[in-house]
C-alpha cells in the first residue's frame, strides 16, 4: 500500500509538470487503490472476526476461481498468437 501512495504522488507530480494527463489519470487511479485497500482495512478491523467467519462459510466458492483465473490467463497469453497468425504479410 505504501507503494501505491508513492507511486500515485509521484506519477501526479510528474504528469503536472510534463502536461500528461495519461500521467496524472495513472496516479490518480493508484489513488483511488489506495482508498479502496485502506477502506477494506478498515471494514475488516470494524468486523473483527466476523468477515473471517463468513469467508470460512463460503470457503467451497473460491474452488471455481483458480479454474477460471487459470483459464482467463490462458486466453490473454494465447489471444496476440492468434492474432500474428491473421496479420498480412508484408
């Protein structure tokens, strides 16, 4: 998280100064991960165990993810090497 606060700073420092405002939108997003990780730290604390307990309930949910994340990797690796094959030579 730390790195996403020094990363956001610089990135909109940065992009001020050149004028890039594809700079200033990437540190702008880093901000918005930090708020995001920092409000689900909070939620979590605030619960305590309770969030642990019901992540623990629904434990059989997340078989279907390494699945579908493997799968979903898969295609984006393979996707550029159909795309080369199409590609007019030349």
């Amino acid at each position: 998280m730390a790195w996403n606060v020094v990363e956001a700073l610089v990135a909109i420092g940065v992009g001020v100064v050149v004028g890039s405002v594809a700079l200033v939108g990437f540190g702008v997003d880093s901000g918005i991960e930090v708020i995001s990780a920092v409000a689900l730290l909070w939620m979590e604390a605030a619960q305590g165990g309770a969030a642990r307990k019901r992540r623990g309930a629904r434990g059989s949910r997340k078989k279907g993810a390494v699945p579908r994340g493997r799968n979903l990797f898969l295609a984006g690796r393979l996707h550029p090497l159909r795309g080369h094959r199409r590609a007019p030579l030349g």
